[in-house]
C-alpha cells in the first residue's frame, strides 16, 4: 500500500481548507442572505452562529479526521463505535457526490459567464439569456468541463494537486475580491448600494427571529463545508503538532471575511449601474451583476476579473467534494488515485447530468436537499466526538495546542454533545417542517426537539465508549 499523504505545510492546509470554505456560498448566497436579513444586524447574529456552532463543529470534524488518519467511512470504522456510526461515513460519501452534482452546474455556468464577459453575450438581455442556457444540453457540456478540471487537479493528489493548486487560488480570490471592491468603492452613485447590504435593520430580526437563526444556521454549514466530511477528509491529511482550534478560527475567519467583502464589491455595484435588485438566489449573480456589468465602462474587463474570481473560488470548493470519495476509494480499497477519480467522473457525469436538465431536481439538491444532508452529517460528528470518542477526542483537540486550547477543550466537548447538536436538530425540525409547508408554533418544534434528541443524548452519554464491535 502506498504510504498515505500530508500536507506539505501548514499554510498548505489552511490554504486548502480556505478554498474549500470560500465558495459560491460567500459569494452568491451570503450577500443576499445579509441583505434581506437585516444587514448588518443580521451580520451579528450570523457571526455568532459561525463562532459558536459553525467553528466547534469544524473541530469536531478535524478532531475525527486527524485522528483516525482516514476518509470519513474508515474514520468511524477505524476509530469504532459500531455500525451506526459507520453508516454515517457512508452518509458522507453519498452527501459529496450529491452536493457536486449541483454545484458543478453552476460552475458551468460561471465557465461560460467568464467566456462571455468577453464576447458580451450576456450583455443585451442578461434575464432572457440566462434562462435560455441554464438548463440542458450547453449547461451540461460546460458542467463537463468544469467536473474534468476538478478531476485533473484531485487526480495529482494532496501535494500535488489540491495544495499546489489552492495555495495559489485562494489568495488570488482574496486579492481579485479586495481590489474589486475598492474599485467598486470609487464608482459613482454606490451608497445606496452599501446602504442596503449593510442598514442595521433591528426590528427585521426581532420580527423573524426563528426562520434567520435557521437561515443563518443552514449557511454556516454551507458556507464552512461542514457536515459532508470535507474538512475531516482534509484533517486526516494534517500532522499532530498544529493546534487545531487556532487553525480552525483562522479559517473561520478568512471565511467570514470573504463573504462579507463579496458582498462590498456586488452591491455597490448594482446600486450604481442597475437601480435596487428584483430578487436574490440564482438570478442575482447571473442576471442583475451581469446586467451590471453590460452597462458600466470597460464592463468586459471587469466581468471577466469578476467571473473569474468566482470561478477559482467554486473550484477550490469543488476539489474539496471530490477528495472524499476519492480518499474513501484509495483508503478503503486500495485503488490508486487516478483510478479512483476516473471511476468517479464517471459516476458524478451521470448525476450530475440529472442536475444540468433538470431544473426542478437542481432547485430541490442545490437547496433543501443538501441543507438537511449537512445538518444531519453535523449532528452526527458531534454526537460522535463528544460521546464516542470523550477523552480521546479532548485530547486530540489539545494536542499541539497552547493554554487556549487546554482551557478550552472540555467545555467544548460537552457543547458539542449537548446544545449544539440540539440546536441543529431544530433547525433541522424547522426546515422540514416549512418544507412540509405546515405551520408550528416555535414551542412545539421545541417541544419535537428536545423530545427526540434528549434521549438519544441521554443514552450515549450513558453508553460512554461502547466496544468495537
Ligand atoms: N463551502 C463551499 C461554498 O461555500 C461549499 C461546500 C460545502 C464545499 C460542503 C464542500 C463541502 O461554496
């Protein structure tokens, strides 16, 4: 067997962690979550759910994947714990390929959006236009070359390839975005841009507490790739002199820090050129920005810088998904690593086509589909390392730490084997409930949640370290 991989350095890992974190859902979901959240009240709140669930759960899932040195099946496997918890590797693998079978989608479409920027395709009728190659049969072929990049950068491996790469694409993101939104800063008529994306708008949230704390809980996930065994995939490629919780709130932070800086290049943007934006989600990068673009001098130049930024960030993040089941492959089953991508290409073309015709399957996946799936994965690794692995798992997130993380280490155990897992399980409890679309009083989802996670908490606790069986 061949000796497994790590990284070369530690900024390697923070630089490959980063790009996976900083992807589309910093820079096309984030903004607008913020703006129509709240603004910069909504911004408080979010960064409190990122500390405080979003970074313990990250941990959680580096304390596993540093551990056990495996992708995330032979992790719970390795590390033991039963059946149960093996299945929850297995839930990994099938939630990466799920979650790139959409989001290879839209890099075909930021692809092609790069492209256009300069020919000004999209330039005379950015809403018709978008809606004319979304779906079908040119969505897919870009969706193939997006997926064969992807491919070609895993397939070099983890020094290679995936920290070879993202050591230079994740500061060239950081650097595009910065420059882009100090350019954005000089352009005429921007304030009510900056007005709308940051207004301390205190009654909004007041007025809809419940469904933002969902919202914000279900893009913390998302945004720190957390939940789908990426950044314990990632983890089990570190060596054990790093402090976790260091690296861990660096990348938090860089992550916040991204989003928040999207969202300065993009409104000021629209404020200016467009006039206030109909609507948020998918429309919004791809119809109202371009729109944007197809108005403003020397718009190609600035487009393409644009498209392309967001291009390396989706990348970065792609490589991410794919490294899970390739590292389950490799780990589980010995297959060398270009066999392994190989075989996967083929098995992401095929759901992934699903996603680039269908677009009520995209709609569906890209949305609830994966926010259930991640908060669900989340639940899971908590439990799991509070509760399964205890002491160990204390020590593994001590281990090459200082006195913050000594000080630290236990009350985080025990929140992650608590409240938090509680809290995921009621946004879960939430989502599924306005998806049903039936109306619940917040006490009885309450009532729902600490009814099922109660005992589930209360009989791990009780179970301590079950043998392996
Ligand atoms: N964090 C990535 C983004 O914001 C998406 C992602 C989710 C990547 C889960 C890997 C795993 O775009």
């Amino acid at each position: 067997m061949v000796e497994r991989e790590t990284w070369i350095s530690r900024a390697g890992f923070i630089f490959a962690a980063v790009g996976s974190a900083v992807g589309l859902g910093n820079i096309w979901r984030f903004p607008w979550l913020t703006a129509q959240n709240g603004g910069s009240a909504f911004l408080l709140v979010y960064l409190i759910i990122v500390l405080g669930v979003g970074v313990p759960g990250l941990l959680a899932s580096f304390v596993i994947g540093r551990r056990s040195k495996r992708n995330p099946v032979g992790a719970f496997k390795s590390l033991g714990g039963g059946r149960v918890w093996t299945a929850l590797g297995g839930l990994c693998v099938v939630t990466s390929i799920v979650l790139i079978s959409f989001y290879t989608v839209v890099g075909g479409w930021i692809l092609r959006y790069l492209l256009e920027s300069f020919t000004g395709a999209y330039f005379t009728q950015p809403a018709a236009h978008f809606d004319s190659i979304a779906f079908g049969t040119q969505a897919f072929f870009y969706q193939v070359v997006f997926l064969l990049v992807t491919v070609v950068v895993v397939m070099a491996g983890v020094r290679k390839g995936i920290e070879a790469t993202t050591k230079l694409m994740t500061p060239a993101i950081i650097l595009l975005l910065g420059g882009l939104a100090v350019w954005a800063f000089y352009q005429p008529d921007t304030a009510s841009g900056y007005e709308f994306y940051l207004a301390f708008d205190v009654q909004y949230l007041a007025d809809n507490f419940i469904a933002v704390l969902g919202a914000a809980a279900g893009q913390a996930l998302f945004t720190l790739s957390i939940g789908s065994g990426t950044m314990l995939t990632y983890a089990s490629y570190l060596e054990e002199d790093r402090s976790l919780p260091a690296d861990g709130s660096i990348i938090a932070l860089l992550n916040l820090g991204v989003g928040v800086l999207a969202g300065l290049v993009v409104f000021p943007l629209l404020f200016s050129f467009v006039g206030e934006p109909t609507g948020g989600g998918t429309g919004a990068l791809f119809v109202s920005i371009a729109g944007a673009f197809a108005t403003l001098p020397g718009g190609r130049l600035i487009g393409g810088l644009f498209f392309f930024t967001i291009l390396l960030a989706a990348l970065s993040s792609s490589i991410s998904m794919l490294e899970i089941p390739v590292a389950y492959l490799v780990d589980e089953f010995d297959y060398d690593r270009p066999q392994a991508t190989g075989g996967l290409f083929a098995l992401v073309l095929g759901a992934g086509a699903i996603n680039a015709f269908d677009s009520n399957v995209f709609e569906i996946v890209a949305g609830p589909i994966v926010n259930q799936l991640l908060t669900l994965g989340l639940i899971g690794f908590m439990l799991y390392t509070a509760w399964i692995l205890g002491d160990e798992a204390v020590e593994e997130f001590t281990k090459g730490g200082g006195t913050i993380a000594r000080t630290v280490g236990v009350p985080w155990r025990y929140t992650v084997g608590t409240i938090l897992p509680l809290f995921l399980l009621f946004s879960f409890y939430t989502n599924v409930i306005s998806l049903l679309g039936i109306s619940l009083p917040p006490v009885a989802v309450v009532g729902l949640t600490v009814l099922t996670g109660l005992p589930v908490t209360g009989s791990l606790f009780q179970a301590g370290r079950p043998n392996n069986d």
